[in-house]
C-alpha cells in the first residue's frame, strides 16, 4: 500500500526557477519505493529498502554490542 503521494513532485517544481529540469540537470530519487513513481513526469526513479532485513542485522550488531564482541557479523 503506498502510504503517501509523490513528494518528489514539489521538489521537482522548486527546481524550475532556478533553471534546473529534472532529469536534464540532476536526478530525484525517491526511497520509499511507491508505485506511482512511473506515473510522475518525468517518471521518478525509486528505491525499495529491505525493513525487515535491515531491522534484523540492526538487532544482531545491538546484540553483539550488549555481549561485548565487535565488528560485523
């Protein structure tokens, strides 16, 4: 479900005074991985982040912290 409309979109409009197009001058990439980002003009590039994964190495380094070891695992 995405939880939020395009909020690359304002961004995109605020460039335009200052002579900046997107994507002719830079790239705005959106990290929450939402649907419409084809649907955007131009169409936005998105990013999918791993939650689930990146909760679980989170709580292994916390765990490993507590038990005094060090470094990644």
């Amino acid at each position: 479900m995405e939880r939020r409309h395009n909020a690359a979109a304002p961004h995109q409009i605020a460039l335009q005074p200052l002579g900046l197009r997107v994507p002719q001058s830079l790239a705005v990439i959106d990290i929450d991985g939402i649907p419409s980002a084809a649907l955007a003009q131009p169409p936005l590039t998105t990013v999918v982040r791993d939650i689930d994964t990146i909760a679980r190495g989170l709580a292994r380094r916390i765990a490993h912290t507590l038990d005094g070891k060090t470094g990644r695992r």
